[in-house]
C-alpha cells in the first residue's frame, strides 16, 4: 500500500491543523477543514469508548495522524494505487489516511472506520495477536453508528438460514486475499450439524463484516460497555484471546468457543 511519507515537491499542499489531526489537501479547503473537525469528533468518542488514554501523547504535535486529500477520485486512485470501488484507505504503521475532496463517503463511514483501527491498534499494540473479526468488528461498529440494530436483524436471519461462519474462519480471514469465483466453507448448523457454504466473494466479505460488527455489538450491549473496555485492556496487556475472556468474562463463557456459543444462544431467539 503506497502512502506518502510526505507530499511531493511537484505538488503545492496546504494543510489544516487539529489537535489529533494534519489534513493536506491542494484545493477544497472547506472539505478539508469538515475532515479536520470530524476526525476530531470521531477521535474522541471512540477513543473514549476503547479506553484509550485520551490524555495520551501518542496523536499530537509531530505524532498527529496524517490525512491526505487528492483532488479527485482518479487522482486518488492514481497516487495510491487503490482498487476502483474504494473511498478512501489507511496505513496503519506510518499512520495515515487517504481520500479524495468531495468523498462524502470517505466522511461518513470510510474516516470513522480507519480511525477506529488506528485507536484499537495503537491501544493493543501491533505486535499483539488480535483475531481479525475483533479489529474489524469495532471498526465496523463505529461505522455502523445507529444502524448496529439492522445488523443484528441480519445476524439473526443468517444464522436462521445456517450462514453463520465459525469463530475459527473468522479470525483467520484474509480478506486481500479473496479472488476466487466461488468459496466454500465449513458451518455449524443450528443443530450443531456439520455443513456446507458456498459463497461468492462479496458474499464471504459481507458476512464477515456483518457477524463481526455483530460479536462486537453483543458483548458491548449484553455485558456493557465497561467490561469490553477492560477486555480491550487485558489484550493491550499481552493477554490471549482467551484469557482476556477469562479475566473479563469469566461468570459466563470461558473462552472464544464459549463466546461463540453464547452468541449463537442470542442469534436463536
């Protein structure tokens, strides 16, 4: 993923400053000052809700993330080498977004989305073994915003339909690496029978995001918002999946296969 370390000399970039934040952009520099003041909204309400130490130095002066604002989509598209259907991307080591002026998606869902997974990973650590559906599935949430309850709706008629992935798939998925035509995967019935799925490849995507927006979702709402900040804490300690389960819930699932179960409890009824 090509993302400039800086703005190129053959370009005049002027930038908009935040707290958290650096915006660059060559022209539209009202998108780029609304970029500026939602990322700083985004920032706090989902730092807040991780349990990010909002007094934190990690984000400020020369540590601000850095988002870049091409003029237009092909010019995005160009610089970043990012596939058509996208609005917008991020590099999470050199911590950085890209969009492109004008992308009200980029604002709305694509800037909430990367900046949950800047915040998660820069609580946890990158060198921490997270499952995939728990960084996507709080970035998703976020994403989501009111509409977490449709989601749950259709989490429920998936796995009225036996469309439930397990809990291994999902932690393991990699998503760049989805090119074939059809996949097929194993699933649990609602009996706990063995079965078969054959998906599409934006079918399999859809259902990722769909059931870890879900999982998220479920623990925030059933367990409270407390116990899952603490769970997010006990990782950023070092902790295994399944210990931090453990330690946070403990009184009731024991590990990541009890956490599916319980789900799954919730999707029947």
């Amino acid at each position: 993923m090509f993302m400039p370390a800086k703005p190129a000399l053959a370009q005049v970039w002027h930038t908009v400053k935040s707290d958290h934040f650096v915006v660059f952009y060559q022209e539209g520099e009202c998108f780029a000052q609304k970029v500026a003041d939602k990322a700083e909204r985004y920032y706090q309400s989902i730092a807040y809700d991780i349990g990010y130490p909002r007094y934190s130095k990690f984000w400020i002066w020369e540590n601000r993330v850095k988002i870049y604002l091409y003029p237009d989509k092909p010019d995005y598209l160009r610089n970043t080498s990012s596939p058509e259907w996208t609005e917008g991307l991020a590099d999470y080591k050199n911590r950085c977004i890209a969009s492109y002026v004008g992308s009200e998606s980029f604002t709305e869902n694509v800037l909430p989305h990367e900046i949950a997974h800047l915040i998660f990973r820069d609580f946890v650590g990158f060198e921490n073994d997270i499952p995939l559906w728990l960084d996507e599935g709080i970035a998703q949430w976020w994403t989501s915003g009111n509409k977490n309850r449709i989601i749950q709706v259709v989490a429920k008629q998936l796995y009225a339909r036996d469309a439930i992935l397990s809990i291994d798939d999902i932690s393991n998925f990699e998503i760049p690496k989805i090119r074939q035509f059809r996949y097929v995967e194993k699933v649990r019935t609602k009996d706990n029978e063995p079965a078969i799925l054959i998906l599409t490849p934006e079918q399999l995507i859809n259902t990722f995001y769909l059931q870890s927006a879900s999982l998220v979702d479920f623990m925030r709402r059933r367990y409270g918002q407390d116990r899952f900040t603490r769970f997010c804490r006990e990782l950023r300690d070092g902790k295994s999946i399944d210990k931090a389960i453990q330690s946070v819930y403990g009184d009731y699932f024991q590990d990541l296969y009890g956490l599916e179960r319980t789900w799954r409890e919730y999707l029947a009824n």
